[in-house]
C-alpha cells in the first residue's frame, strides 16, 4: 500500500469509527440495562422487550453503515487484500 493509500485508509476508518460512535454507545448501554434486568428476582417484561427490540434495531443501523463502509473501501481500493474498516 502506498502512503497515500494508507492515508486514505486511516481517514476511512476514522470516518467509521466516528459514524458509528453514538450508535455503538446506544447499544452498550441497551446491553447492560437488559443484562440488569435478567438479574433482577422479578423480570419487568415490558422493559425487557422493549429494550430486546432496540437491540435488534441497533444492530441492524450498526450493519447497514457497517456494509456503507466496506463498499467505499472496496470501491476504493479493490480486492487487494487489506482489510476494510469494521469488517469483521
């Protein structure tokens, strides 16, 4: 890879680690409130499928700009073997 390249691959994955920030937060802290809840003697229902759903749906906004990131890396360098950011 070029240093231009890598210059461009930093900014990309920068790029992505900043986009996807708040929503990577949402979903910790959607986590641990379900796992505070599975704890607890008496299981609120409600709250706990409230929160499962947001679950889901954080997870699927997390993927779609996951797959947004790997096709502007793929566009921009091509099959050449780095890896794109957040691809996992």
């Amino acid at each position: 890879m070029t240093d231009e390249q890598k210059n461009l691959w930093k900014d990309i994955v920068a790029s992505f680690n900043t986009e996807t920030l708040e929503v990577r937060k949402q979903l910790a802290v959607r986590k641990i409130e379900l796992r505070t809840l599975w704890s607890q003697p008496e299981v609120d229902e409600a709250r706990v499928e409230k929160l499962s759903n947001e679950v889901a749906d954080l997870k699927a906004e997390l993927w779609k700009m996951h797959d947004k990131y790997v096709l502007k890396c793929r566009k921009t360098f091509g099959e050449k073997g780095w890896e794109c950011p957040g691809h996992n």
